[in-house]
C-alpha cells in the first residue's frame, strides 16, 4: 500500500481537500450543529463552536501522517465547505479501507456524496493499490445505503445490534465494492 495522505482531489463539482482550522466554523454552522446530520453517527452533536474547533485542531495535526485521509468537501463554484469524507479506517495487510461520510442537510439529495465517493474509489484503488473499500450504514438511515448503491457497493448483509451509539444498541447493513468492480 502506498500511502499518499489527505491530497487535493478536483471533480466536476467539487473540491475534496484536507481541512484548516479556518474551516472550523463552517463545519459547525454547516453540519456539526445539527442533530439530524449526526443522528445516525457515532459523534455527539456539537453544542458549540468550540467543540468544533478542538477536533478541528485535532484533524489538523493528523495531516502530518501520510496515512490519514480526511477530506473537506468543498462546491467549486462557491468555495463553500458542506462535509467531510474519510477512510475512518485501513488495513494495510488486507488492502482494505471503510469509508465515512458526512454532508449538511442543505445539501442532501444534490449527488455530492456520491460524487465524492466515486472520486475516493478511484483514488483509493488506483493511487493507493487498495483491493476492498467497504461501508457500512445504521439500518435507521436507508438514504446513506442508497449511496453506496449509486457507488457500485455491494450489499453484504445485516449486522444486527452490532454497535452501541448514543446509549442504544444499533443494526448496520455492510456494503463493500472491490477493485476489479470498480468502473
């Protein structure tokens, strides 16, 4: 595996790079603060814009390590900052990574998720020599399946209350796509 860190990644639409501490305040107002954004997640809500600004920090001094990969999402257009994408985690004996992602309310159903993933697929596979990325969703959040569908990911089955979030016990269904799969 060949690590490369968090890079600038361009598509049609978008900009996918690593986030400053002068995203700090975007990421709050944008999605951090809103409990329907993270309902489904593993973080609190932010209830204010320092809590923002301590894991802000905290990323910002990750991008020293070529095997962190944590990615702001940014419309091209409008310079606006509307999310984050990441390998939350990597194998690198099994050339394996999950992917994890997190976009504002405003700009749900606008394809920019899946955009950006299709973009991190490639990069993961072709750049990184990855054999497996792989997902996974709360069963409680179908619209997040439905972009690992628009991604070519595969539905591997149910994992039922697999994980404790926010004091419950929580049922996800794994998707994965391969690098011979992806298009």
């Amino acid at each position: 595996m060949k690590h490369l860190g968090t890079v600038l990644i361009e598509t049609e639409r978008l900009r996918l790079r690593p986030l400053t501490l002068s995203d700090t305040q975007a990421m709050y107002d944008n999605w951090a603060n809103d409990v329907d954004v993270s309902r489904y997640v593993t973080w609190e809500t932010h209830a204010n814009s320092e809590e923002t600004a301590e894991l802000m920090a905290f990323w910002c001094q990750q991008y020293d390590q070529p095997n962190f990969y944590n990615w702001g999402i940014e419309i091209k257009e409008t310079g606006e900052l509307i999310g984050t994408f990441t390998f939350v985690s990597l194998s690198e004996r099994d050339l394996v990574a999950e992917l994890g992602y997190c976009i504002g309310q405003q700009w749900w159903n606008k394809g920019y998720v899946t955009e950006a993933g299709k973009a991190l697929l490639d990069f993961g596979f072709q750049q990184l020599g990855l054999n497996r990325i792989e997902a996974i969703h709360d069963v409680r959040n179908p619209a997040s399946g439905r972009v690992m569908e628009k991604l070519g990911m595969s539905y591997e089955g149910t994992m039922r209350q697999i994980r404790k979030v926010k004091g419950q016990f929580v049922t996800v269904k794994p998707y994965s796509i391969l690098a011979k799969e992806n298009h």
